[in-house]
C-alpha cells in the first residue's frame, strides 16, 4: 500500500464536503502567516493531530517520512536558535574553555522564533497530509465544479491528488526490484546519489511518461474537454454540519487578524 493518498474512512472529517476541506487548508496555513507565533501553531498542530486520531488515519510515527519530518524540524529550530542573537541572553551553547569560548548564544527571542518556524514547518506538512488522507478526489472534483470552477482545471488537480500514491508505489516497486537483483540503493556522498538517480530515478520516469501517455489518450478516447460540462457518478453534498465548520473557520481567520494587529498581548514572532 502506498503511504499517499486518500484512505477510505466514514468519520465526520471524511463526511466533510471536499471544497470545505480545501478552504479550510487555506485559511489554515493563512492564519499561521498572518500571526507566526510558536503558540498557535502547536494549537493548530495539535488539532490537527486530534483530527487525524478522529479521522481514523495513521500517522506512523515509526516510518522514515514522518521521522525526517520531525528531524528536519529540529534542525530547523536548532538553527534559528543558534543564529539568532537579539534577545535576553539564557546561556553558551559552548561555554568558555580556557581563552576559547563562549560560542552561539542562545536567547529568549532565538528560542521563541525558532519554535515558531518548526511548528509552522510541522503545521503546513501535517494539515496537507490530512487533507489528502480525507478528500476523495472525484468529490473534489464535484464540489469545485459546484462553485463554477471549469472541471478541466479542478481535474488538474485531482490528477496530482491520484497520481501521488500511484507514485509512490512504483516508486516501492522500482526498489524492491533492485533488491531483488543485489542492487543496494543508498544515499550518501556524490557517487551513490548518482547511483540511486541511475537505478531509482530514471525507471520511474520512463514508468511515469507511459501512464501519462496512457492517460491522456484515455482521456481522448472520452471525449474529455470537448464539452463545457460534465456529468458525474458520484457527487458531493453541502450539510449543516459543513456551515458550522466554515463559520468557525472564518472566526478563527478574525481572531487570528486581531492577533497580529496587537489587540491581544501576545508578543509577534516574526
């Protein structure tokens, strides 16, 4: 199975209209971008952890995407921390030895921006995982086309949405296969980068250009583009429950706007 993709649930989050999700993403990274402060990113973070927990969907804290994702976080707020230097001075990373030292001053401001730019990494990641996880993508497609939105351009989208899992599974499939022949795919230095690009990249790329190929002369073979509408299998439907959601939202998107216009104390991390 691929680690992409929307997984089949019948949670409230699932039953949630797909272009109420998709706004909500937006008004989501929006609000983080409006006011970046450490604390209502790890709110919004850990909502969005809640919803995965109510949605149903594994996270795999265990496998190596979710374990880079948090990595890369880290070193993202071990960074901030180390370069900047305004700020009340708490202490040394590296004291003073001798005459050498100290070195890479650590301060209140450098700890506030730094949880804050790791947060914000981890929140724009994890909310997008979520959408894809819950959002059928031919409900997508529905949906946008409800809001005039032309189908050629919201089926754009869903191909992304389709082709991610599809994807990472010949991605799997192209690895295993090297395996398979003593071929040992590793990344590390120029000469196995080179080697994974030989053995990894380019089979998924020829594998890639068939099924594009493959899909637009299907694509042509329906008709796809000939008419200005289209008809559909399923559809999406709009609930009270997708109201009450969107009004939040918006107030959410209002608060966060008086966040940063100060008239609430907290301090702004830019």
């Amino acid at each position: 199975m691929s680690r992409f993709g929307y997984t089949q649930g019948n949670s409230f989050i699932h039953r949630l209209n797909p272009s109420l999700n998709l706004l909500v993403l937006v008004l989501t990274v929006s609000s983080v971008i409006i006011f970046p402060h450490w604390t209502l990113s790890t709110i919004l973070f850990l909502i969005i952890l809640i919803s995965f927990k109510v949605a149903k969907v594994p996270i795999q804290l265990k496998s190596g995407r979710t374990k880079f994702l948090l990595f890369f976080s880290l070193m993202l707020l071990i960074v901030q921390v180390m370069l900047t230097i305004n700020g009340n001075l708490l202490f040394f990373a590296i004291p003073q030895i001798g005459e050498i030292g100290p070195f890479f001053p650590v301060t209140d401001f450098g700890i506030e921006k730094g949880l804050a730019m790791a947060t914000r990494f981890l929140l724009v990641v994890f909310s997008s995982m979520l959408f894809v996880s819950v959002t059928d993508p031919t409900l997508l497609v529905h949906s946008l086309t409800r809001l005039r939105i032309p189908y050629r351009y919201s089926f754009t989208l869903v191909i992304a949405l389709r082709f991610l899992p599809l994807f990472d599974l010949e991605n799997n499939t192209v690895r295993m296969a090297q395996k398979s022949r003593g071929i040992s795919i590793e990344l590390g230095g120029i000469k196995k980068i080179k080697r994974s690009i030989r053995y990894t990249f380019f089979p998924l790329l020829v594998s890639a250009l068939s099924k594009v190929e493959s899909l637009s002369m299907s694509m042509d073979g329906r008709g796809f583009g000939y008419e200005d509408s289209r008809t559909y299998l399923r559809t999406s439907s709009w609930h009270k429950s997708d109201s009450i959601v969107l009004l939040l939202t918006i107030c959410f998107l209002f608060f966060t706007i008086l966040l940063s216009l100060g008239y609430f104390p907290i301090t702004l991390v830019a």
